[in-house]
C-alpha cells in the first residue's frame, strides 16, 4: 500500500491550549506523513451539530462531508486537549457521529493514535479517548505518549512545533499507526471464496 489515510480528527481550540498549538502537532505529522509519500487530511469537527439521533434520517451536510472522511481513512490521528479531566466535547461529538448508523458505524477495525497538548492534562485526555476505543472498536497505537506541555518553549508564537524532541516523537507515532493500519487492513480483509471441484 503506498497511500494511506491517517487522517487528523482536528477541532477548535481552546482556551487551555496556547492560539494554534493543537493545529501545530497535526502540522508536524502532516508534514512528516507527506515526506513519506502519504496522504494526510485535517477533518474539521467544528462544522458538526450537536449529536441528534433524530437527524439520522436527513443528516446536515456537514455530518456528511465528515463521515465520508471518516469512511476513506484507514486511520486517524487525534488532537486533543485535556477538558475536565477527558476530551473536549467537540471530539466527542465527532466520534458520536461517525459511530451513528447512519447506514454503519464508520470506526469499526480502524487504527488510531492521539496526541495533545497540556502535559499531564493532555495524558488524561489520551487515557479517556483509548477508553472509549473497545465500544468504538478502534485499535489505538499506544506509544509513544505525545502530550506537549505548551509552556515549555516547544512551540513558537504561531504555533509551530519547534522541539525537536516531540517532533520525532509524533513521526513515531505517525510510522506506527501507518503499521498498524496497514496490518488491520489485511486482518479485516475478505476471505476468498472457497472454490470447489
């Protein structure tokens, strides 16, 4: 496989998080992923209603245009940071909507990884999204942990991810979910048809 989609599940920031840090993490895995010739999508979660099984029948189309994302990647990369001791709610609402009936459930067999900012913050908003992972039936990469305290001279005024440090850390994080989506990808795969004479 020379492509895969490990696509960065992104939201609005907030106000733990300095302007832009969030968006720098995915940027250093985005920049990483593309060096190895993948194809890397930011899919925004801010567009998203809150979840209503009641639009199931009619979904908004920013539903749509999320779960089709959601439906090509073969893995997912997210960004969070830490809110009341978990993820934000606005990634909670994503995974809400991808996981609807809406024919099917979109995470089912799919690798995924985290990363986020806020150091000790950040790891339990990790431990809170992996917890979800079985209801989900996502495979989440666990390690390396990548939970960037913002401030720690690791990123710069814009929000570029400066440290070298964490910059391999989240390539590594980048190499093992492409492994382990690819890995799931052929596990999940169809048996052939039994062929008799």
């Amino acid at each position: 496989m020379t492509h895969t989609h490990p696509g960065g599940v992104s939201q609005s920031e907030s106000v733990t998080d300095r302007p832009g840090c969030l968006r720098g993490l995915l940027r250093s895995a985005a920049a990483h992923a593309k060096s190895k010739g993948l194809d890397f999508r930011v899919a925004e979660i801010g567009p998203l209603p809150l979840f209503n099984a009641d639009l199931a029948s009619a979904p908004p189309s920013s539903v749509l245009a999320f779960r089709s994302a959601v439906g090509a990647a073969n893995g997912f990369l997210f960004a969070t940071p830490e809110h009341s001791g978990s993820y934000s709610a606005a990634l909670k609402n994503a995974l809400d909507w991808a996981d609807a009936p809406l024919p099917a459930p979109l995470w089912k067999n799919k690798a995924a990884a985290v990363v986020s900012v806020g150091g000790g913050g950040g790891v339990r908003a990790q431990l809170a999204l992996r917890a979800s992972a079985p209801s989900l039936q996502l495979t989440f990469v666990n390690a390396p942990e990548v939970a960037v305290r913002t401030d720690d001279d690791c990123f710069n005024t814009s929000g570029e991810l400066i440290s070298s440090k964490w910059g391999e850390q989240i390539a590594e994080v980048v190499d093992r979910l492409v492994k382990l989506a690819q890995a799931m990808r052929v596990a999940n795969a169809p048996a052939p048809a039994a062929k008799y004479v």
